[in-house]
C-alpha cells in the first residue's frame, strides 16, 4: 500500500468517485502504479502556492491516485490537524506531543506511516515512507524524509543521563541534561546538542564509558536527535528512567467529507 492509501484507510475516509486512467502510469504524487482502466485518478497540477514541488515525481504524467486526491484535499485535514500523526492500516495515532512521539520510539508497530508537520512543511503524507520495521523506520519530520532508530535513540537516551552524572560532578553543577536546544516543532538546525561547559569537560575525559557514551550521543541523525528532544521533554519520568508511555495515542476517525467536489 502507499502511504497516502495507509492513510486514507486508517483514518476511515471514503475514497472519491473519479474516473479510470486513460493510460498507464505512476502517481504524480506517492508514485503508486496507474493501470490503464483500471486505476481511478484525478489530473492534477500543483497550483503556484504548492510548496513541494522537489519532491514531486519526476515521471508523473499529471495524474494522481485517489487516495493522493484525498491527502492533498483541504477538507480530509491531512495537511492541517491530521499533519502530526502515525497511521497504520486499521488505526490512526496522535503525534503531536513529546509524550505521543514518545510512544511511537517504544511501542508502535509497523507497517506504519509517520509524520509531523514542523512549521516549514504542509504536504506530508504522499512523501513518507511506508516503514515495516520497529528497528529502523522512516519518518516526514517537516521537510525531510529520515530513518529512526529507536534503540539508538532510548541508548543514547541512557548514554546522556550517565554523561549528565559526569559533567555534573567536574563542574559542581545540577544539570538535569547536559544538552540544550530540546524543541519538537521547529526547524531541527542545531537541535539537542551538549551545553558547551558540559561537553569540554566530557570530551577531555579518557574514561572508556565516557568516550563510549559521547559516541553513542555524537551516532545520532538528526531525526534521531529529534527523538531524544521529544523522549527528554515527555513526562512521566523519575530522573533519567524513561516513563513506560503505554496508553496509544488514538485519534479519532474522522467522520466529515474527504474531497471537495471538483
Ligand atoms: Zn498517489
């Protein structure tokens, strides 16, 4: 399934009416396959405020599948209050705050699409990545497409709590992270990295769990480094122990109209 029709389904919309292709082809958008009177598709030209016009398929025939006629439309909500949220085939989850991206890293399971619309970005859905595995899976994380390790980023998670103790203790201080710039909705330019004092203190240290900690911190994509943001603001915690973030963060089906008529 692409991810636009992952999506669709999840959130329990009707696919619209359109009428067959007229030849063979991909999706403009999510790069589905068109079969020739068998595909329904909409025609479609990005009109001059479309903002994603590098990630369009360069072989598009200026067609697009129904389920991507339902994503791009203004009334499904993809590209407004559904743009931070995780889809499966059958169940459509929140990820709007630290807490639900949170229990995407321990506890969603694939095949899944995720996204979370940070404010440079509007079309996520057609671009994201079908992940089918909970070890490395894809994310549109504002304008980007990135891979999330979460067992990386829950190692990292432990590397910085022992790096904090460290820090703390050369330099007197009360740190509860040794890190800075933690945000979720931003551009990720910058995001999570060790406070200056803190990390000259660390990388002159020659104590192999220090080195081996720095390094499980300094392993991190960026994306990955926007997870640990997310798993360092989320409550509940006690010290460095990650919360247990079990309840899914459902989100209602919606129940209005998927199309405007066109
Ligand atoms: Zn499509």
């Amino acid at each position: 399934m692409s991810p636009s029709a992952i999506a669709v389904q999840a959130m329990g919309y009707l696919l619209p009416d359109l009428p067959v292709a007229q030849e063979e082809g991909v999706c403009g958008l999510c790069g589905a396959p068109i079969h020739k009177g068998l595909t329904p598709t909409r025609k479609f030209e990005p009109s001059p405020e479309f903002g994603a016009h590098k990630h369009l398929n360069p072989s598009r025939g200026g067609y697009i599948c129904a389920p991507c006629a339902v994503v791009t439309s203004g009334a499904s909500g993809f590209t407004t209050r559904f743009s931070r949220a995780l889809f499966t085939p059958t169940q459509a989850y929140r990820l709007s705050s630290a807490e639900d991206v949170a229990w995407m890293l321990t506890q969603a399971e694939p095949p899944f699409v995720a996204i979370f619309n940070t404010r440079s970005s509007a079309h996520m859905v057609w671009q994201a990545p079908v992940s089918y595995s909970r070890h490395e899976f894809g994310i549109a994380l504002g304008n980007v497409c990135a891979t999330i390790r979460p067992d990386a980023v829950l190692a990292a998670h432990g590397a910085l709590s022992r790096l904090c103790d460290v820090s703390n203790q050369a330099l007197q201080s009360h740190y509860q992270w040794p890190v800075f710039n933690l945000r979720m909705y931003d551009d990720l330019v910058d995001i999570c990295r060790l406070i200056p004092t803190h990390e000259r203190v660390l990388r002159d240290s020659v104590d192999p769990l220090v080195v081996a900690d720095l390094r499980t911190f300094d392993d991190m994509n960026q994306a990955e480094r926007w997870a640990l943001s997310a798993l360092l603001l989320a409550r509940p915690k006690r010290g460095g122990v990650l919360g247990p973030f079990e309840r899914p963060p459902i989100l209602d089906q919606a129940t209005t109209s998927a199309v405007e008529a066109n």
